[in-house]
C-alpha cells in the first residue's frame, strides 16, 4: 500500500512538472510571436522608406538620362543613343521590381508566386 500511494504522489509530482513546463514554453511562444511579429512590423516599414527613395532615385536618372537623350540626340551617336535608351528602360524595369516587392510585402507572404517577366 505504500508503494502505490508513493507511486500516486510522484505521478502528480510529474504531471505537475510538466504542466508547469507546458505553460512556461507556452508563454515563452507567445513573447516571441510577438517580438517577431514587432521586428516584421518594423522591417516592413524600412521596406517601404526604402523603395520609396529607390524610386524617386530611378525617376531622376530616368529623367535625366531621357532630357539628354532628347535635347543632345544631334550630338550624340547611335551607339550613345543605344545605351541611353538601355539604360532607362533598365530604371523602368528596377522600377517595376520594387513595386512588385512592395505589393508581395503587402501580401502578407501568403502563397504568393512571384513571376520575373
């Protein structure tokens, strides 16, 4: 008979064991999804700063490299000519990458698929 009632009390002493253990990796996860759920909160934010002044980058360069391609187009050769235009539609497309970034980062990451054209 004592041993059964010996036995009875460490099996309480384990299941409370682990229930304890059980709660504290419960409340551990949940301090975490939120400091995860913070730091993307934060990260989409610098996400957004940043393609922003990406793009007002790009529509600089792409504005200049076109006002040079039209007032100096008398002076400037085929090939010149060539790579200008190469070059904006290289911003134009830089362009349309950090949009499409942006809008995947809108999405949330859920199932999306991502198509380089």
């Amino acid at each position: 008979m004592v041993t059964r009632s010996r036995s009875i009390h460490v099996g309480e002493n384990v299941k409370s064991i682990l229930f304890g253990f059980f709660l504290r990796t419960q409340a551990d996860l949940q301090c975490r999804s939120e400091e995860l759920t913070r730091s993307n909160d934060e990260l989409e934010k610098i996400a957004y700063v940043a393609a922003h002044d990406l793009k007002g980058t790009l529509r600089m360069v792409s504005q200049f490299l076109w006002l040079l391609s039209m007032r100096g187009a008398a002076s400037l050769d085929e090939k010149s000519r060539e790579y200008i235009g190469f070059s904006i539609n290289g911003a134009q497309r830089m362009a349309g990458l950090i949009d499409g970034l942006l809008q995947y980062g809108k999405l949330g990451h859920s199932s999306t698929t991502i198509s380089s054209d």
